[in-house]
C-alpha cells in the first residue's frame, strides 16, 4: 500500500474501526480546537481537551460546537497542562498526544522527563508528509525538527522510526534514499561515507522492512531519467518515499522550500515516544493540525 494524496490517507484512516483518543495538551486556541472538531466530525478521533475550561469553552462557542461531546480537562498553567496531557497518555486514557497554544521547550520538557514523560530511551525524531504538486505520492523528508546534526546511529534511529510509521499505515516495504550533494562516495564527505554505511546495514539486516539507498543526490532520488542518464543505478530512483537529510537544517529547508514555494501540503509527528505526538508550530494553519491529526491517528494503528 502506498499513499498517492492525504485525501487517500483520510479515507484510509476514516475507514478504521473505532475513534482514536487524542489529548490536546494546552487547547486554548482556536486553530488546535477547530482542527480536533473536524477529526472527530469525520469519525477520526474523540478529542480530550486539557487546558482553561472557561477558555476551551468559550472557544467552542464561537465555533458553533458549546454542545459538542468533547472531554474537557480544567487545568491551569502550560507546564500543569503539558503534565496532566503526557499522564493522561502514560495512564491509557489516549492513543496520541498534540500540543496546543504552548511554547515547543515547556511542551517537551514534559515529555522527555524521564521519571514521568513519554520516551521508550530511544530517539525521538520528526516524521514529516509532504502531498507535493509534481509528484506522484506523499513525500517524507527527515529531519528537519529533532536532531541537529544526527550521528549514524541516530539516522538509523530516524530510518527505523519513519519506516515504522509507513509499516503502521500499511505500506509493504518504503524506500529510503539517504541525501548528499553527490551520488557516489567520498572520503572527504562524511555524509556520504554514512549514506553509504546506512545502504550496508540495510542489506546486512540491521535495517529492516524497507530499501535503503545512499549516498544518493536530490535529482537522482526524485526523476529516475536523471539518475539513468547519470549511470546511477537505483532501486528506488524516481519512486522514493523517505528522503533522509544529513542535518536538521537541510531537513528543514527542504521542506519549508516544498511548502513556501512549491505549494505542498504537510503534516508532521513526532515518532520514537509511547505514542505518536503532534508537535505543530503555534502558527501552523488549522489544515495543517487537522493533516497531522490524520497522520498519528494513522501512525496509531
């Protein structure tokens, strides 16, 4: 299985048994409430709203929903809120987390604490879904929101850790191409010596459940034409799912590139935690929270 738009993930995820629990950590914002309304009046997900009852309340008001069957956590204070969302996930009562109107550091604290936070001792990475005008499938780029200058072991971390939310969602084996500026191995890159090191755990088994391939250039993983005309053979060439970045930085131009000025839609999660997290920035658009919802109820199966 392999999904073609976030219209087929939606009705990939609508036609799942049962609503996903989602606990929103500080829902005092229009855009997360709104976005959590349209999940459930799709049949996504039953909403748990943690934050300023009188807030959360008045904000379902205004959007036509005060009778809505949403759960309501009263809750005063971010930190207090971010701590009673991660409990309400560390005591079974949701499948995934989102963060609402808070700052990224106060939401994380919570949930990286390691005495009552959600991580398993593993790395936590930044999955990202690119629906991109031009190309034929949704599109991953990582990771351009966790690890900043990610050591082999950790990209293989963000490897098995996309590759584990595709696996969930269905898909029978991703294709991996692991990025450099070139296409074949240099000594004196260390990024493609890596990409290389990466092919090599994949076709030794320490990578498993999907095609890994790299050093690989931007052109050659995107047009197969290219990548023929370059006499680079591929598995995946022009078909690939996941693009693995060599830092966060280019993780994250590349991404805000395909969205600013190639018009794609995105969605992300954060994957490596007890359960799918939505991490969306405060000024992310209520389309964008509601394409993230679709993606951990997804990653939640």
């Amino acid at each position: 299985m392999v999904f073609e738009t976030f219209d087929a993930l939606i009705r990939h995820v609508k036609a799942a048994p049962g609503r996903k629990r989602m606990v929103v950590a500080c829902a005092n914002d229009a855009h997360s409430i709104g976005a959590a309304l349209e999940a459930m009046k799709e049949g996504i997900v039953r909403p748990i709203l943690v934050g300023e009852r009188d807030v959360m309340k008045g904000i379902l008001e205004e959007l036509n929903a005060g009778d809505a069957e949403v759960e309501l956590w009263d809750c005063t204070g971010l930190q207090e809120s971010c701590e009673l969302a991660v409990r309400l996930i560390r005591e079974g009562k949701g499948d995934f987390l989102m963060k609402g109107k808070v700052d990224t550091s106060i939401f994380l604290r919570e949930v990286v604490n390691k005495e009552h936070g959600l991580g398993k001792g593993g790395i936590m990475s930044h999955v990202t879904m690119f629906e991109v005008p031009g190309y034929h499938k949704l599109l991953l780029p990582v990771d351009g929101g966790m690890v900043p200058y990610p050591t082999l072991a950790q990209k293989k971390a963000i490897i098995d850790n996309t590759v584990g939310v595709l696996r969930r969602m269905g898909y029978d084996c991703p294709k991996v191409g692991v990025l450099a500026c070139k296409e074949k191995l240099d000594p004196k890159m260390p990024e493609t010596v890596e990409a290389r090191q990466l092919q090599e755990m994949n076709r030794q088994g320490e990578i498993t459940g999907c095609i890994v391939e790299g050093p690989i250039s931007y052109d050659c993983a995107m047009v197969k034409e290219i990548a023929d005309f370059k006499g680079y053979e591929s598995q995946i060439s022009g078909d690939v799912d996941v693009l693995v970045a060599p830092n966060i930085h280019a993780g994250n131009i590349m991404g805000k590139m395909l969205t600013c000025t190639c018009g794609a839609k995105m969605a992300g999660i954060i994957e490596g935690a007890k359960c799918p997290i939505i991490m969306t920035s405060r000024g992310s658009s209520e389309e964008e929270k509601y394409l993230s919802i679709v993606v951990a109820a997804a990653a939640a199966e």
